[in-house]
C-alpha cells in the first residue's frame, strides 16, 4: 500500500510516498498531495468515548476504542477509574482479553493506566469516593491481571513511598496526580522512582511562590508530564510555561464515555455528570474529564503556535516514547503503518492502524 502527501517524519516534512505493509517499507521523496501525513495519536490517559467505557466491561472498551480510532488515535492506555476491587478487576479483565484479541477498526490497546485507587481522597476532583491506601494483595492481583503500563498515586498516602519504588522497579510508569502533596514531598517520590505527573496542574496542590505544591515540583524537576489540551483545564499560559521547563510534556485527551455525543446528562463512575457546549462538569460544578479527542488537542497546539510536527510530537512521538516504544508516534521505515491522513485544516480525512484502514467518521463530521 502507499500513501501520498506532506509526510510528517523524523527528519521533517516530506513531500512524497510512504510504501506500508504492516509496518512502514519505505519513504520517497515526490510529488506530494494537498494533505499532510502524521504517525497515529497516542493517547495515555482516556476513560472512554463515544458511549464506550473502560469500566464497562470488553464491550465498553471496544466501543471507546474504536471510536477513538475514528478520530486519529491508534494506540492508547485504558485508563481506570477510582473504583472498588472487584469494579477495576472486571476492567482489567476486559483490557487483557481485548489486548489478547483484538477487533477491527479498533485503536492498539497498549496496556491499562490505573488512575488511582490509591489517591488522596480530598483531592479526587470527579473521580469516585473509592480512594483508599495501598495493600500488598491488592496490588499484586491487579497487576497479574493485565498490563499496567501507568499508576497514578498520590505521593503523600500511607504506603505510597514503597508503592513508587516497588512499581518503578518493575518498571512501571508512576505518576504523581490527585494529591495534596507539598513540593518536597513529591521530590521524595520523584527520587523514589516516579516519573511522570497525570493531568499537570489538574487536582493536585499549585504553584504558590511560599507554599510550593506538586505542580511547582514538576515545573522545577520534572522531566515527563501529561497535560490535557482541551481549552478548559489548563490556560495556554501554564501550557507554555510547562513546555519550557518540563522536556517531555505531552497532550492527553482524558476523554470520558461521553465525548463525541453531544450535550446532555451522562455518567462518569456512577456519578451525574453534565455536558454543556463541550464542557463535562459535575452538578457541583467540577470539570468531569473532557468531551475532547487527541486530534482536536493537535489542532488547538498548532492554533496556539506550534508547528505542526511539534504537535504531532506532543501527541504522538513523546507519550509512545514514555512507554519505551520505538515504533510508534512516528513515521519511520520499521515503524507500525499507523497513519493519520490531514487534510489543510488538520481534520481527519483517514485513519490506518497496522496498515489497515479504519472505518468510522472523521473528525469533522462530529
């Protein structure tokens, strides 16, 4: 097979051909279409989407997965709620069958991202009342399960220092999110082995000058933090700020079952959540997650400034790097046939994923 446009490779933009089987045969330089090429979107952090839900269960998931695919994203993190044993059980059971079989016109399951259950519960934001200290069971039967690529914990917890070192030795990517922490709190958990920092800014302790929280830390220390681009969460602002400090910031969608559906009540975790011109809250008034996908994130980093391969990069190249993956989020000869076909105004006219094309709508038929 051969695609032909604006190729948005590792060594630039190319005008010409990219030859696919499964994976990419070889890239020409040529006459190049009206349209740009990017590698799929790799989105770490999702709950769910267009009516799909990672805690619903194979279907749940197949459902958000492929609608996810529709919209550009081909590799993702099946990301967990706050939830009892048996509620994220269910789920990973869900992720290691789906893994193991996957559909048609579903974006590559990676793994799981366990968004708690061990956060810190005044700072749960629209997560579930299910937060609760870590215990050794527990935390070796969720990981015998499936693969858990991505914990988040809150670092200030009973418990939570031996958790950190414990799963970072396994090598596990530990976040640092829904927590309450003072900066020198999560430096600790930095030298304990965290990583990363889940939705920067977002449910977790700030940058005051006197009373420096986790989000100082990370502007200060960090080398890894995902940040939602959605136009709501985090002002453009801060955006630039973490991006001069922070080398390897890149974009999540933290989509909910809702996004793709429209405006209206729904549910997230069992709770009543309300959608209203693109903006999911709780009745009480907290953000709930996004309604947003990983395309419409690139299309908001370019229309604040940045290239468009420097988009790409944030929402492709850098979180499959987080994960040690050398094939994917970029277009390269070896790399998975993982295309998004661009066209002038970066909506999705095609999706390829292991060099089969998915079916589904663009994003702008939303």
């Amino acid at each position: 097979m051969e695609l032909r446009g604006r190729i948005v490779s590792p060594e630039g933009v190319i005008s010409g051909t990219v030859a696919f089987g499964r994976r990419v045969n070889e890239l020409r330089a040529g006459d190049g279409a009206d349209r740009w090429i990017v590698p799929g979107l790799v989105d770490l952090h999702l709950h769910g989407g267009g009516g799909g839900d990672v805690m619903a269960g194979v279907d749940g998931l197949r459902a958000a997965a492929r609608f996810h695919a529709s919209r550009g994203t081909t590799a993702l993190l099946a990301t967990t709620l706050t939830a009892s044993f048996e509620a994220l059980e269910r789920a990973l059971v869900a992720v290691r069958e789906v893994i193991d079989k996957p559909g048609k016109d579903e974006a590559r399951i990676l793994g799981a991202h366990l968004e708690g259950p061990w956060l810190h519960p005044d700072r749960l934001g629209a997560q579930p009342p299910h937060a609760r200290l870590p215990e050794r069971w527990e935390v070796e039967r969720l990981l015998e399960i499936a693969p858990v690529r991505v914990v988040t914990i809150a670092p200030e917890i009973d418990g939570a220092s031996e958790l950190i070192a414990d799963l970072s030795g396994r090598g596990i990517r530990v976040q640092l999110g829904h927590t309450l922490a003072d900066a020198a709190c999560a430096s600790r958990a930095l030298a304990r082995g965290a990583s990363g920092f889940t939705h920067l800014f977002n449910a977790m302790s700030g940058t005051d000058h006197r009373h420096p929280g986790v989000a100082a830390a990370a502007l200060a220390e960090g080398e890894w933090a995902e940040v939602i681009v959605d136009g709501e969460h985090v002002d453009l602002t801060l955006i630039r700020a973490a991006r001069r400090a922070i080398p390897g910031v890149y974009a999540v969608s933290d989509a909910i079952p809702a996004t793709g559906l429209g405006d209206g009540e729904f549910e997230l975790g069992g709770q009543p959540v309300e959608v209203r011109d693109g903006v999911a809250r709780t009745p009480e008034g907290t953000l709930a997650g996004s309604v947003g996908t990983l395309g419409a994130a690139l299309r908001r980093l370019v229309a604040s400034g940045d290239t468009l391969a420097e988009a790409v990069r944030r929402t492709a190249t850098l979180p499959a790097e987080y994960l040690g993956y050398e094939d994917l989020g970029r277009i390269a000869v070896g790399a998975w046939a993982d295309f998004v076909v661009l066209d002038a105004e970066l909506q999705v006219e095609e999706v390829w994923c292991g060099g089969e094309r998915i079916a589904g709508r663009a994003e702008g038929e939303d």
